[in-house]
C-alpha cells in the first residue's frame, strides 16, 4: 500500500518583510512539537545532511543558504530512498517564498495539521493563501513545489500531470493575485488574497463557499474545508470562471 501524507502548502504575502530566522525558529518549534527533535536539515548544496544547528543557523543568516529544510528521524536505513522522503515529518521554507509542512498521515489527522498552522505565530502572520491536501508521498511532496514526480498512483504519463506545474507559471508572471491555484480538502484564504481577486472571479469564488463545504473565520483568513465528494463538482464550477490556475494556461 502506498504512504499517504498530509501537506499544508502557504504562499507568504506580496511584499512581507521576511525574517529567515524568525521562519526557522517556527518552523523548528514545530517539528520538535510534532517529531520530537530534528534528525537532518538541507544543506547549503541541497544535500540532506545530518543537523547541526549551529552551522545551519550560521548558513541560514550568512546568505549561503536561504531555503529551510528540516526533518525527522529516517524510516529506512540510509541511501535506501530519497532522503527527502526518507521521514515522517518535514518542514520547508523554499526559495519562493512558500512554506510547507508534511506529516505521515497515519500520525496527525488533515485538521490537525491545519490547526498546527495557526499557532506558529512567527510564520501565520506571514500567509497570504495556503491549502492542505493528503497525496502519494514522492507526489505530494513534489506536487507542493510545482514538479510532478510519477510514481504507482500517478504514472508518467497520468493525464493530470500538466496541472502541477501551473500555479507556478503564473507565480513567475506575477499573476497570482487572478487565480487560487485548485481547490483542496482544506483552503485558506487571507482578507487581502480575497479582494485582490477580480470581482467576477471573487463573486464565484464566494458563491461556491456559501453553498458547499464549511466556512470559518480564523483571524484574518477565512478557511473553507470541502468534503472529498464535492471537490469535483466545485473544481468545475470555479474553472468555468477561470479562476483555478492549475487548468489556466
């Protein structure tokens, strides 16, 4: 049976003054929560190496390496599987500006980890829009990033594959503020994120909330949780408006 994970994907705000190493200390104080301490961490060459903090810290405030990439303990033995992969939780803080958080699905619940989010207050303050979906493990974590890696669920040549790279394309036209990238299990959306959307596309966008799935205000976000089994009719509904980004040239 393939490993199905949990995933929190957040796109940080238009403009935010970012503190690296206020995202680190969250982004540690989370995992340690959750995993009970940090195993590996990426390197400044993106080869997962063993964790030092003081060296990561170092690199992280120096400039020489300015993503974050911090995970548990290994499943299996070393060189066995992708070491990225290789554990049940992982926290990223990417080049683009873009958090993501992953969990063994068998060890936090979808809510859980969406709850998790709002109390890492140094990262939160930062969000603009962010979702959360439960995927293939070497697919989800690719699909958080904009690459599509093939594996038993999603064969190369799935049909979908072109979705995943999307959002992404319109991220480095600067167009995001037109489209939400799908619609997921769980979808958040900042006060801002909402009124930059075009009014036709924000008036479908806001139709669809009030008729399927479950909204709630957190704060400045309003997060709307959809069934599985509605997540089809509403994708249809939205792309019709071109509002989705995965299915926008």
């Amino acid at each position: 049976m393939t490993d199905m994970y949990n995933y929190f994907v957040a796109h940080v705000a238009p403009n935010s003054k970012i503190n690296s190493y206020d995202v680190f200390c969250g982004l540690k104080i989370w995992l340690v929560e959750k995993a009970g301490g940090i195993d590996r961490c990426g390197g400044k060459n993106g080869k997962i190496i063993k964790y030092n903090e003081k060296k990561f810290i170092d690199e992280l405030c120096s400039g020489k390496n300015p993503t974050i990439f911090l995970c548990s303990e290994r499943i299996w033995g070393k060189g066995d599987w992708s070491e990225a992969l290789n554990c049940h939780f992982s926290a990223r803080f990417t080049s683009t500006e873009d958090i993501v958080l992953s969990v063994c699905a068998e060890k936090i619940a979808l809510h859980e980890l969406v709850d998790s989010f709002f109390r890492i207050l140094s990262i939160s303050g930062l969000v603009d829009y962010a979702y959360s979906y439960c995927e293939t493990h070497a697919y989800g974590f690719s699909y958080a990033a904009g690459v599509f890696t093939p594996d038993d669920e999603h064969p190369l040549l799935w049909p979908r594959s072109s979705e995943v790279g999307m959002w992404w394309k319109k991220q480095r036209a600067g167009a995001t503020d037109s489209f939400i990238r799908d619609v997921y299990p769980v979808n958040i959306f900042s006060d801002r994120k909402l009124s930059a959307l075009p009014p036709e596309k924000r008036t479908a966008l806001e139709s669809a909330m009030k008729r399927f799935g479950v909204c709630d205000t957190r704060g400045k976000f309003t997060v709307w949780a959809l069934d599985n089994h509605e997540l089809e009719t509403v994708r249809t509904e939205l792309k019709a408006v071109e509002l989705l980004a995965s299915y926008c040239p």
